[in-house]
C-alpha cells in the first residue's frame, strides 16, 4: 500500500500590533464607561490575561487592517524558513471577521502581500478557522498540487470592542465578557513536502476537525439574535441594527461547559480510535479562552483518568492574550522560537470554537533535517494514524455524558472495557436525544409551556413504572448477587413515590392530576417499558446496569441543564421544575453507586457485553420515547 506523502511544518510568523498592554491601558484604548468597572474587574481576573496588543493608538483609533496583520505574520514565517513570496503556491487564510464583507479575507491578505497569482482559501468561523485552513492546505500539499503553502491566522477585533460600540442599553456579562477577553495579532506556518534542511521540522501526523451545528444552538455570534432569526441585514439600515447591538459580539458563557464536554468526547475517541495516547504526548498546546477555564479543562480530563502531565501544557494567553484564530500560531511559533521541541517529540493541538460548537485537533512530530520522513518512525512508534486496536484507556467522565465511570488503577480488562464502551453508547444517546424536536426547542430557547407539560405527561408512564422493574429485578437476584439485590431494593424505595413530584410540577403548570394521569403511554413508553420488566423477570439480571446507565445518566448529564433552560425560557419557579431539578442533581449520586457496582459485580466479559447491549437497547427505545412526545 502507498503511504501519503507527509507534510511538515518547516517556518513559523507572528504579528503582534504595539506594545504590550496591561490592564489600566487597555481601558484606556477600548474606552470604559461609568458603569461595568466591577464586571471588568471580574473578567480581567478569570482570564488571567495581564498583557495583550491592539492595533489602536492612545485615542482608540485603528493603525491597522486585519489584512495587514495577516499580511505581517506571513512575511514572518517565510523569513523564519528563509523562502521568497513567490514560492508560495497556496494561501490558507483564517479570521472571525475580515475588514471587508466582500471579498474574501484570504484575496485581501494576498493583494497586501503581492507576489505571484496562488490558490487562496478563506476559511470562516471563529477561533477554529486557522485549524480548518491548515487542514486544507496539509492536504493540498499531501496531494503534491502545491510544494509550498502558507497558512495563517488572524484577529482584528478591538476596533469592535470599543466603548463607542457599546453606549446606550447595557451590553450584559455575555458581551462584556468578551470585550475585555479578546486581542488583536495574527500567526503563520509554512507547509512543505519535506522537512526544513539543516533544522528541525514539525511533521503533521493527522488532523481531525468536527462540527456538532447539527445539533446544537448557536453559543458566540454578531449580527443577529440567532433564535430570532433577526440579522443586521434585515433592518431598515445598518444604522438600527447598530443601534439594537445586533452588531455587537457575544457569547452565551454559561454554555461553554458544555464545549468542553464535547471536546473531552472527541478527545476520548481520537484515544480509542488509536490517533494517540496521553502518556506519549509530550506537549499540549489548547487553546481556551480565559484562566479560568484551564482548571475546568483539567478538571474533566483528570476524571477521565486522560489528563496528559501538567508540566507539558504550554501557553501565552497570559502575556499574549487570546488572540482567537490566530491563538494556536501564535502559540505554536512561540514555542518553536523558544526552543521547546526536540526530535521525536510529539506536540498535541486542541482549538475549541463555541460559535456552534467544533473542535479541532492535530498532532504533530519534531524531526530532524535528515528524518527519513517515515511515518510511524518516531520515538514511540505511535503511526500518527488510527490502528485497528484501541488502547486499553479510561471512559471519559463528563464527554457530553454523566459518568463517574472512570478507570482506576487495580481495575480489571473486563471493567476497563465495559466503561469505555458505555461511553460509546452514551454519545450515540446523547446525539439521538438531543434531535429530537423537543429537546431541540430546550437546547435552541425555543420550547413552549406546553412543550413542557408534555415532557411531563410522557416522562411520567416510564417514572412510574421505574420503581416497579426494579424490584423485580431485586426479586430475581440470587443470594450471591446480594449487593445488586440490596441496591437495587434500595433504589426501588428511592423512585417510588418520584411521580408524585413531577405531578405536582404538572399542575403548578397548568396541568390538571386527571389530566397527567389519564394520558396513555406513547410507542416508545411502550416499548421501553416492556423490554426492561422482560430483562428484570431473567435471573439475575445483571445487564439491568446497562439500563440503569442510560436512565440515571439522562438525569446526571442532561436533565438539570433542560430544568435551568426551562426556568430561564419560560421564566418558571424552581418548585415547578423540582422533578427534573431533583434528578438532575440526585443522579450523580446515583451514578456514583453504579460505577462501585459495576466493578463488584460483572464477573466476565460475556457479562459485560449484555450489559453493554442492554444499554444500547435502552438508549435506543428512551430516544424514541422522547421523539414520541410530538406524536
């Protein structure tokens, strides 16, 4: 079989505009208002940003295009590799915004550079555009349709985050989040076929780039309210639109956990699917967006039993600000300029976009001049590429998913295997729950009071019966299955009596207790309900777990995010959401029970796959049951 021709990283730019500012000097720039000193207080302290640079001058007026920036990054790079413009056969050109509607961000860069007629790509979005023009420059080069190809990075923002923009109604912490977070700069590399002669080279082993828009609402944006549907464009001018702040820049931040959930869940596959493993990674460099999200990105990667060393992160969001497209080079070519990497090295890129929602990933090899180019010869023999076999790693705790279920030292294969493949099957659930039209109405902003009556309607047949198949799953377990036998009767007087709290919510609602307990099951109620009594009536049912995952997980991992959205959308009391709000937080407690289970008492593999496939069924036929709800 022909392998592809590598492609490597041989030069490295960045442009930084001005001089370093710290925090008194960035106020000056941008302008502060009488009101929000406390707010930027607050955010300047969560980022952990202490300089950054803006392409403005002591009034706050604008020095430079974002072409420009561009423009300068790249002559940095080809110095770096010492190659004349005219080598260039494609520019990959990244921003959240160009200076110009029309044309495209990448035409502009290469009218300010000159030089010959190339390919150019522009490549739109957010923080991520910069990985998508690397991407599709590796593979132009990989294809041999060019032997040379720059790619680059770039933010313009400050000029948007001036007082001036944010004058009238009060912006609200979305906004000002962003707008004493964000910098300008811009960061470049040089793609070739073969590694930079006389020096090192960083090789491109894979990249992997994902967008979850099909299923999940827009978090960062301007120009619009995106649940409206109301843009800039559709006003009388542009002058209202300014006026209304459809302009303005914001981000939904109390979403964000939820990206990096997502990227845990992308990351838990990249390792399963053999691209890496955590031990053999000997530099991170992730992009986030403030401090304070470093320790959330730990936090969940610690869980997962998947975090790489501390000591091998490496960032400059502190001196350099975060910079958006151009952040990862920036980075990258400090790094590089610093000397951090030595041959057979491996360099990990994480960039999470909260626009709507992606993730993109690469990884990269140091090598010498005379490296060979052999992909799979470097220190650790990992290919770069996905193998057949996946390694023997941790489920991932929170990728989208509940789970205490974490791999620890001392645990056996069977286990180690059953939690890895739960994980698998919650993505897929998770995916299938959240097309459904109901929850995509929660997730959006959407959904109606009626919306929830009828969540309640239909979710109070399966709670009922909850309490029911679970004692007789604990009827059917035989003296040496006593710790199942006793959670699960534990459990059973847990789940009870919980119908009776989501019919109190009904009626709080509107609803009438005739009304919610008259209504028939729907299909998928139907279905799910007489699988689970058929696999509780076997002897001892231990693939029960199975379902107990999905069901609990729901609870753990989605349910208390649908109780706050519901509250906030339809401006509810907290006693009328106390059945989803109870299960939201009770499930992790629940699930914490089920992790010590699992371990105790799936005995071999055979028993580990039933559990595994009860829980597919499961999550299959409690899908349906939510898509039902429009039925």
């Amino acid at each position: 079989m022909t392998a592809f021709p590598n492609v490597y990283l041989t030069g490295f730019g960045a442009y930084l505009p001005g001089e370093p500012l710290d925090a008194e000097q960035i106020a000056q720039r941008l302008g502060a208002g009488p009101r929000g000193a406390g707010l930027r207080a607050r955010v300047l302290a969560a980022n952990g940003i202490r300089t950054r640079h803006y392409a403005l001058d002591e009034h706050g007026a604008v020095t430079m295009l974002n072409e420009e920036l561009a423009a300068a990054a790249v002559q940095e790079a080809l110095k770096d590799r010492d190659l004349p413009l005219e080598s260039v056969g494609m520019l990959a050109a990244g921003t959240t915004q160009g200076d110009l509607l029309v044309p495209g961000f990448g035409s502009m860069v290469h009218g300010r550079l000159g030089g010959p007629p190339m390919e150019v790509l522009s490549a739109g979005g957010v923080c991520a555009s910069s990985m998508a023009a690397l991407s599709a420059a590796a593979r132009a080069v990989r294809l041999g349709e060019h032997d040379t190809a720059v790619v680059v990075g770039s933010e313009l923002v400050s000029r948007s985050l001036r007082q001036s923009r944010y004058e009238g109604e009060r912006a609200g912490f979305d906004a000002e989040f962003l707008r004493w977070t964000l910098s300008d700069g811009a960061g470049a590399v040089v793609l070739e076929p073969r590694p930079r002669p006389g020096g090192l080279s960083l090789r491109l082993d894979w990249t992997h780039l994902v967008s979850y828009a099909g299923e999940r609402p827009v978090c960062m944006s301007a120009g619009g309210e995106p649940i409206a549907g109301k843009t800039w464009l559709d006003g009388p001018d542009v002058a209202s639109a300014e006026r209304a702040g459809l302009v303005r820049l914001r981000q939904d931040v109390k979403s964000l956990p939820a990206l990096f959930r997502l990227g845990l869940r992308e990351y838990m596959g990249l390792v399963r699917a053999g691209r890496f493993t955590p031990d053999a990674i000997d530099h991170v460099l992730c992009h986030y967006s403030a401090e304070h999200f470093r320790g959330e990105i730990f936090g969940l990667l610690r869980e997962a039993d998947l975090m790489i060393d501390e000591q091998r992160w490496f960032t400059n969001l502190h001196t350099r600000g975060n910079t958006g497209a151009a952040s990862i080079f920036v980075m990258l070519e400090e790094a590089w300029r610093t000397g951090r990497f030595t041959p057979g090295e491996r360099i990990l890129l994480i960039v999470p976009e909260s626009g709507r929602y992606s993730l993109a990933f690469a990884q990269l090899t140091c090598v010498a001049a005379d490296d060979d180019g052999a992909v799979g010869g470097d220190r650790a023999g990992n290919t770069g590429r996905a193998t057949t076999a996946a390694p023997t790693v941790a489920a991932p705790a929170n990728a989208g998913t509940p789970s205490p279920l974490t791999a620890r030292d001392g645990d056996g294969e069977v286990v180690r295997w059953t939690v890895l493949e739960l994980a698998r099957v919650w993505a897929e659930f998770e995916r299938q729950v959240r097309a459904t039209p109901l929850v995509r109405r929660i997730d959006t902003g959407t959904a109606t009071l009626d919306d929830y009556r009828r969540l309640l309607v239909h979710l109070r047949q399966q709670v009922v019966e909850g309490g029911r198949w679970i004692s007789r799953a604990a009827s059917n377990f035989s003296v040496e299955m006593f710790a199942l036998r006793s959670a699960a009767i534990k459990h059973a007087a847990e789940e009870h009596r919980d119908y009776q709290l989501l019919e109190r919510d009904f009626c709080a609602v509107g609803g009438t207790i005739e009304e919610i307990r008259g209504a028939r099951k729907n299909i998928g109620s139907e279905a799910l309900s007489a699988y689970v009594f058929h696999q509780a009536s076997q002897p001892d049912p231990v693939d029960l777990l199975g379902a107990m995952f999905v069901i609990e997980g729901l609870g753990a991992g989605l349910v208390l995010g649908w109780a706050r959205a519901l509250r906030e959308q339809l401006d509810l009391r907290e006693d009328q959401v106390s059945f989803l709000g109870y299960h939201g937080e009770a499930d992790d407690a629940h699930f914490a029970e089920l992790a010590h289970l699992l371990r105790e008492a799936v005995p071999d593999r055979a028993a580990a796959a039933r559990v595994v496939r009860t829980a597919e069924v499961v999550a299959r036929l409690y899908a349906m049951q939510l898509a039902e709800v429009e039925a």
